[in-house]
C-alpha cells in the first residue's frame, strides 16, 4: 500500500511515490531520464532529450484550447543527497523513504528529494490529466541543478517553444517569486606538510552535530549555525592558549548546504589534557547558551583517541584554522531595493582532507548585485591567499532581474486571490533559480516561480508540507486554464 494513501492530489503524491524509488543524485542523473523517458513512451507522449540530458516532454492543448499560447512547466531531476550520519544509505542506489508525520512528509534519515521532486511530480500529473484544460504543455526536466545548473547552461535555444514558464522550484506557499539572485562557487586548496607525532603528545576528537543546516541562500538569514564555524573557533581558542597540531578537520558537505556537522582530530602535550576537558565543557556549555534559540538541537562531544602517527606542522595548522576563522559565512548585506530581502551572502559549506597533503574548502557566494557577488567573492580569496592556499571561481550564474509588470505574474495573482481569497506575496528569492539562465537563452520568456511549502531542504530535515500541496496543485491547474 502506498505511504500516501488518502493525500491529495492523489496523481501528484503517487508519481511522487514513484520518483522516491528512483537514484538520482546531481550529476548522476541517468536513472531518473530513463524513467522519464520510459514514462512518456508508455504513455504516448512526444518526449526528447538534448546533449546534457535535459528532457522535455509535450503534451497537446485540450480541443479549444488550440490557439492558447504554449506554456512550459519546469522543474529539475537532480536532487541533494544528505544523511544522518548513523544513517546507511547508498544514494546512488537505494531509493528514498519517505513517510507521513502529522501535516509533513519527511524521509527516514535522509533530505526528501521533494526538492524538485514534487514539481516533477505536478508536471507528470499535468501530462497524464483528462480534467484540466490547457494550451499547448511543454514540462522540461533539468539536469544538475543543485551542484552547477548545468542542465540550464547547457540549454540550446528552440529545445522548448513557449515563451511563458512557470518555474515549480519554490519552496513557500503563498510567495510567488519574480526574480532571483546570482551565485558563484569558490573553492580552495591549501596543502600542508606532516611530521612524526610527538610520543608525549595526547590525541583528542571533537564534534559538532545536530544543527539544521539548510539551504545556503534561502536559509542563510534564519540565524542557523555553521558547524565547521563552531568547531573551528574552539580549536582556535585552544590553539591560542595551549597550542595544538591538527590531524584532521573536516565538516559539511554540498556548497549549497549549511554546514550540520564537523570532526577534528588534534593533539596536545599530554600536559594539559585536564584543561581541554575543562575548557571544552566551559565552551560547550557558552555554545548551548548562544544558540539555544535557533539552534537547539546542537550537540558537542570531545574524547580522547588514538594518537596519529602524523600531524599537521604548527605553521599548518595556524594556516589552516586562521583562515576558516577569518573566512567571512552568512549575510553580508541586505537590500536597499527590496527591503528585508538578503542582497549579499557567503557561505563555508565544507571542508575535506585529499590525497597529496591537500586540504578542499567549498565556498559559494550570492548576490542579486552582480558586482556584489563578485566583491564577496573576491574577500573569500583574499583570506585563503593569506593562508598561501590556490583559489579556483567557478564560472557563476546570472540572476534573475524582477519584472513586476509580467503579463505571467499578474494572472497568477489573480489566480490566487480567486482561489483563497488573499493577496500573495510577490517578491525575489535569495537562492539560485535556473530563470535567469533561461532569460540568456530564451530572452522573450515571461517566468514565475512558485511552490508548496517544504521546510530543511538540503537537508535531513527537509519535508513538504501536505496541505500546501494540494492548495499549489489548485493554483497550477486555475494558472493553466486562464493563461
């Protein structure tokens, strides 16, 4: 029996059910375009691919409904794929369990995926409908979104015909967004040399966990905490005052993901192994107290471990933790154009030991200012070219400028407000939406972004709202009768 017995509407949460069951981790993509492909054959439905795996499949307008302008629904295939980590879970094969809890849907130890998922879930129950009446229906399906909009990049002019899209990427019920910011990655290397442990040394592991992470751009302002930030600043503070050779850091993961957890292994002269425990108590216990309101599930742990037979040098070591102290995270600044919107962020997303003494650091930047975003961009280099560390700038994303006057945008309003009686809110977005890609492509097209509710995404805690489903669903089927 399905996990989504009696949810409505019933087509959207059952191709949701069925796209659960389907790998399809960014930049791995292939299993979720078979489906899809597969699905459009069986179905009778024209469906092709391009180079980059992007998919778009057409359905024809209602009689009618002949002469109405083509409408494109957009979503991506890829999802985040984030786990506890007492979690055992493959995602490159193992399909995602989700399950109901009260008014959400979550998933068992892992992000949902309703990240695109439940617009992939919407176009294919628009494809598949009797009842609704519609123009002409092109739903494309985006590779890569999440780790480099690579499927937006890649997309040729004339692979979709409709100069009106409804973008099903947003992640609040009752907002519909007209605009977008910019992004670009920065990601550092610093490479570090080793030598013999010293034998009076003593090994300890300290850990952060249970933070909510989220998504670096939309959830950068909730005030959440940074466990690589957290971690760092304890071993800064112990460095300071005891002295201390690293062996290991590493936290995070994605770098459009907040940091949730971070390890250090360090060693320090057996002499003053009663002041670390002491010193960390004291500093957990200050921890729990500054994040107690936004953060209040964290967790520190120290103990001791096995002495390494290697470490960082000292001059490593300061490189290393001065550098992520100094590395700017969060909100830099907020807009003047659109009050209470974040204009400027950067985020410290993760932080890995390589081969060949290389330490990787994953930065990303956001900006609705496309100088802005670059400024940051360039502070992040500035603090890691202290450290002697190489810096590599990704190639960015332009944003999507807001066009209040959008023929798309003004039915969807009075869309809504005939459907539940209310004005929505309109306004830009400070995450990355694949829009301002389209625009390079295809510069006629007239966009709006908008979603149910989901809440942690790019996270474990990510789940969907099942109420704003529903309410979306009413809103995307009203949008395509009137467009």
């Amino acid at each position: 029996m399905s996990v989504f017995q009696g949810l409505k509407p019933e087509a959207v949460w059952g191709y949701f059910e069925e796209i659960c069951q389907v790998p399809r981790p960014s930049k791995k993509e292939g299993k979720i375009i078979a489906y899809l492909l597969d699905w459009a054959k069986k179905h009778n439905l024209e469906a092709r691919r391009d180079e980059a795996g992007n998919v778009v499949i057409k359905k024809p307008a209602t009689p009618g409904r002949e002469n109405a302008p083509t409408v494109v629904l957009q979503a991506h295939m890829d999802m985040v794929c984030e786990k506890n980590s007492d979690t055992v879970h493959d995602f490159d094969k193992d399909p995602i369990r989700p399950y109901v809890d009260g008014e959400w849907v979550r998933a068992h130890g892992t992000t949902l995926g309703a990240d695109d998922g439940i617009g992939m879930a919407a176009q294919m129950a628009v494809l598949t409908s009797t009842d609704i009446a519609h123009g002409p229906i092109e739903c494309l399906f985006t590779v890569d979104e999440e780790t480099g909009l690579t499927g937006a990049f890649a997309l040729q002019p004339g692979f979709i015909s409709g100069n009106i899209l409804l973008n099903l990427d947003s992640e609040d019920e009752g907002e519909m967004f007209i605009g977008c910011a910019g992004g670009i990655d920065t990601v550092i290397r610093l490479n570090y040399n080793l030598e013999k442990t010293d034998a009076n040394g003593f090994a300890v592991q300290v850990q952060v966990k249970g933070l909510q992470g989220g998504h670096s751009g939309d959830d950068i302002n909730k005030g959440r905490g940074n466990a690589i930030k957290i971690l760092n600043r304890f071993l800064w503070d112990l460095n300071k005052k005891h002295g201390i050779r690293l062996a290991k850091l590493e936290g995070g993961n994605l770098r459009n993901a907040i940091a949730r957890e971070a390890t250090a292994t360090f060693v320090i002269d057996a002499r003053h192994k009663e002041d670390v425990r002491v010193d960390f108590n004291v500093y957990a216990a200050e921890m729990e107290k500054v994040w107690a309101i936004t953060e209040p599930g964290l967790q520190l742990a120290l103990e001791s471990t096995e002495l390494p037979a290697e470490v960082l040098t000292a001059h490593d070591t300061e490189a290393l933790i001065n550098s992520l102290y100094a590395c700017p995270h969060g909100v830099f600044s907020m807009s003047y154009r659109m009050p209470g919107l974040v204009e400027t962020s950067t985020n410290l997303a993760a932080v890995r030991f390589t081969e060949g003494n290389s330490i990787l650091i994953t930065t990303s930047q956001r900006s609705d200012v496309d100088s802005e975003k670059f400024n940051i961009a360039n502070m992040v280099e500035a603090v890691f070219k202290m450290a002697g560390a190489s810096v590599e700038h990704g190639e960015g994303y332009p944003g999507w400028a807001p066009n209040p006057n959008s023929p798309v945008v003004k039915v969807a309003v009075e869309s809504y407000k005939r459907l539940f009686g209310k004005e929505p809110i309109v306004r830009s977005i400070h995450a990355g939406l694949e829009c301002g890609l389209f625009l390079e492509k295809y510069p006629n097209m007239d966009m709006v972004s908008f979603g149910p509710t989901l809440r942690g995404v790019h996270s474990p805690d990510e789940k969907v709202n099942i109420k704003t489903v529903e309410m979306w669903w009413s809103h995307l089927v009203d949008m395509l009768q009137h467009l």
